[in-house]
C-alpha cells in the first residue's frame, strides 16, 4: 500500500488514522507532520524534532524485526457522546512476519480534516 499524497475521505476519523500509520511506515513524515496538530503553528525546530523522532520510531521497529507493514485494520472508532469532533482509533498493524501490534490513535476534527492530537 501506499501513503500517497492525500487520503480521499477526510471525513472518515479511522481512513484518517491509517492514512497517517502508513504515511510514517512508508518515510513520508512530513505527511504525518501535517497531520499532527501540534505541528501546525509550531517552529522550524520543533518540527525537524518531531521528523527525527517519528524516523527513529520506525527505525527501531524495523530493527526489532518488524520490516514492513502488512496490513492495518481499524478494530473500531469511538466518538463522544454527541461529539464528532474527536474521535479514538484504534488500530490493528500486523507485519510481514505476522506479528501485530495494537495503536491507539486520537484524532480531532480541525480545518475540514482529522488530525492527530
């Protein structure tokens, strides 16, 4: 699979959420910076932080044994009561070697998207 430049359904909190897991797996951080709420005002300095962080992350995994992603599956989405404004994502990555790991993804509604807290 691919991150792409864009996901198509902005209104979807779990397309959201596996879009930016996959944008982070795939290298394409500033893709995931975008979607990262904190980025948004932040300076050039916290930004190269956070893109060096998020690198390492995948880095570690891939040196744990965990290659390359499979296959991710949205196990469920909660919302608010009367709230579709944040939501909680919760995600299944399964690697190529089989393992899984479960990812607990917040995400709020800014600007006409789903962005990460």
């Amino acid at each position: 699979f691919s991150c792409g430049n864009d996901y198509s359904d902005k209104d979807r909190p779990d397309k959201a959420a596996i879009y930016y897991v996959k944008c982070a797996a795939e290298g394409h951080y500033d893709d995931y910076l975008k979607g990262m709420l904190s980025s948004e005002d932040a300076s050039e300095s916290y930004v190269r932080n956070m893109r060096t962080l998020i690198r390492q992350m995948v880095n570690e995994k891939k040196q744990a044994g965990l290659k390359s992603l499979k296959e991710i599956i949205c196990e469920r989405t909660e919302t608010g009561d009367g709230d579709d404004t944040s939501a909680l994502v919760y995600l299944r990555l399964t690697y190529q070697n089989d393992s899984t790991e479960h990812v607990l993804l917040p995400l709020i509604w800014a600007d006409g998207e789903w962005r990460m807290r």
